[in-house]
C-alpha cells in the first residue's frame, strides 16, 4: 500500500514537471513566434520604417512634380526664361553676338 501511494506520488510529480515542461516549451515557442515571426514585432518594426522612408520618397517625388509643372508653364509661357536657358544651357547667341566662356583659375 505504501509503494502504491508513493509510486502514485512520484508519477503525479512526473505528470506535474511534464506539464510544466510541455507549458515551458510552448510559452517559449510562442514569444519567439511573436518576436521574429511573419508579422512579430521585428517584421513590424521593419515595416514601419519601410513606411517612412516611402513617405519620405512621396514627399520628394510631390515637390519634384511641383516643380517640373512651374518649368513646363514657363517653358510654355514665358519667352525670356526660354531665351536665358537657350543660353546657359545651350550656350546659344544671337546673331552677331559673342559668347565668352570664363575660366576659373586654380589657386
């Protein structure tokens, strides 16, 4: 009777840390899913920076636009910026005028 009640006492210890293992191992098991898995928090911190540097590229691209749409209405509209740029750009003269290049000397 004794053996009985301390073989029974020794198989429930044993069921006890098995379940306890078993718990161990899947707590573990889900943190670390958590952590590092497909939409755990590193995933998610990844993501989130993605965004903002995607936002930030929005950003640029809108004011890159803006500013092609003003040079494409002046390039439509406005003769004098044509001629300046027809002449830094294109280094082009009206007739019987000189174009002088200056060169920078190094120091």
């Amino acid at each position: 009777m004794r053996n009985k009640k301390k073989l029974k006492q020794s198989f429930n210890k044993l069921q006890k840390q098995l379940i306890r293992g078993v718990l161990s191992i899947i707590g573990i098991s889900l943190i670390i899913i958590f952590i590092f898995g497909n939409h755990g928090v590193v995933e998610l911190y990844q993501l989130s920076k993605k965004r903002q540097q995607i936002q930030e590229e929005i950003v640029l691209l809108r004011q890159q636009k803006i500013d092609l749409e003003k040079e494409k209405s002046l390039l439509k509209n406005d003769k004098k910026h044509i001629e300046k740029l027809a002449r830094e750009k294109y280094r082009m003269a009206k007739p019987n005028e000189r174009i002088f290049k200056v060169i920078e000397k190094d120091h």
